[in-house]
C-alpha cells in the first residue's frame, strides 16, 4: 500500500522541464490549475480514506434540500464542458443528511459515471422516496461491472484492470461508500436496464417533506440538463 501510494503522489508531482512559449502560458496555467485540483481531490480522498479507517469521521447529519446539494456536488466538478442530466420528482422530501459529505459522495460518484458514460449518452440523476428513505441513482451507459465484481469495485486501490485513465488511483468508491454509511445510509451498485451501471444512494428521509421541488433540476438554466 505504502508503495501504491508514493508511486501515485509522485507521478502527480512530478514535473517536466520544459521550453514554454508566450503562446503557450495560457494553456500550461490551465493545465496546471487542473493538475492542482486533481491532486487536492487525491490528498482528500487519502484523508477521507485513514479517517473512516480509524473511524474519526465527523458528520452531522441534519435535514437539507437534495437538489441544492447536487448542483453544489455539479458546480465542485469544474467546468468540463459535459453534461449530466437530472430529473427529480416535484414533493421529493428532504434527506437527513451532511451536506458537504453528500456533496463529496455525488461528486465522485458523478465523476466515475461521467469516466465510463459513452459520448452523446450523458449520466442521469434521479431519486424517489419510500419507506422513509430516499433514493438518488446515478445512472450510466457505459460498459457495466459484472455482478461477481460489483463488492470489488468498493475496495482501495481497486479499478478492476481499468487502463484507459490514468487519474485517480482507485479511492473514490471507497470514499462513497464509507461517507455514506457514516451518515447512516447505504450505496449498492445496480444494472442499469439496457446496460451500465447505477449506483444507489439511500439515505434517511427528513420527517417532514420539504418544497416540492422542480420537475428537472439543472444548474446552468439548460432544460433537462446541468452542464459543469
């Protein structure tokens, strides 16, 4: 593990001596904030990761609006160009949950989703509510995980043979998982009907339902959709 981790760190920090250009400044800048923020998330999610593993995880669940936190969890992802189509029901109640953390939880869930989802087939967020819980899928088209696979993918450092990235090191769904049941809710991995995979967030429902909420929630005023 320990090898994992210093091989990881220091391919992110490694930098090459280069000859840059006037013209090119601009977009080395960019790459740089975007390298920066790549690494922000991977020291995060290492924190994240020893917390839950000594259990010394804070979270104070409290009611709060799912729509607000996933266009906070969108607007966190930088600004990519894709989409991610999101449709919530209207008299949706609000979850008992730690806003920040479920923001953590559908940030990397939505970014795995966006990795694997084929061009022209964006993932989808969506939730219902039953039995005291609410439920957000998010839903993607891309290749699915094998149901002999589907615990694996939740273990450190796993990305079952995944060699077309080179980001990340295999944390996210480690981190989900773990955040989400600190907050006293679940995340299981469904077929998505037709092919892909969705993940299901359940968590605890606020006794009283908040306002019915928009038929599709977006976050740039685009219909149907939230581009990020």
């Amino acid at each position: 593990m320990r090898a994992v981790l210093l091989a990881a760190v220091s391919h992110d920090l490694r930098s090459p001596d280069l000859q840059v250009t006037a013209a090119d400044q601009d977009e080395l800048l960019a790459t740089a904030e975007e390298s920066l923020d790549l690494l922000s998330r991977l020291a995060a999610s290492l924190l994240d990761v020893t917390r839950l593993q000594a259990g010394v995880r804070s979270v104070f669940p409290r009611p709060a609006d799912l729509e607000e936190i996933i266009a906070c969890s969108l607007a966190g992802l930088g600004p990519s160009g894709r989409s991610v189509q999101v449709d919530l029901p209207a008299g949706l109640p609000k979850v008992v949950a730690d806003p920040p953390i479920m923001e953590r939880v559908i940030a990397n869930l939505t970014a795995n989703a966006l990795r694997y989802s084929p061009s022209g087939s964006p993932p989808l967020l969506t939730a219902s509510a039953r039995g005291g819980r609410v439920i957000l899928h998010v839903v993607d088209r891309g290749p699915g995980v094998p149901e002999a696979d589907r615990d694996r993918i939740f273990a450190a450092f796993q990305r079952l043979g995944d060699t077309r990235s080179t980001i990340g090191i295999g944390l996210g769904l480690t981190v989900s998982r773990g955040l989400t049941e600190a907050m006293g809710g679940t995340l299981e991995p469904k077929e998505t009907p037709g092919g892909g995979l969705t993940m299901a967030i359940s968590v605890p429902a606020a006794s009283r339902p908040g306002s019915a909420l928009r038929q599709t929630a977006t976050t740039a005023g685009t219909p149907s959709m939230a581009r990020y």
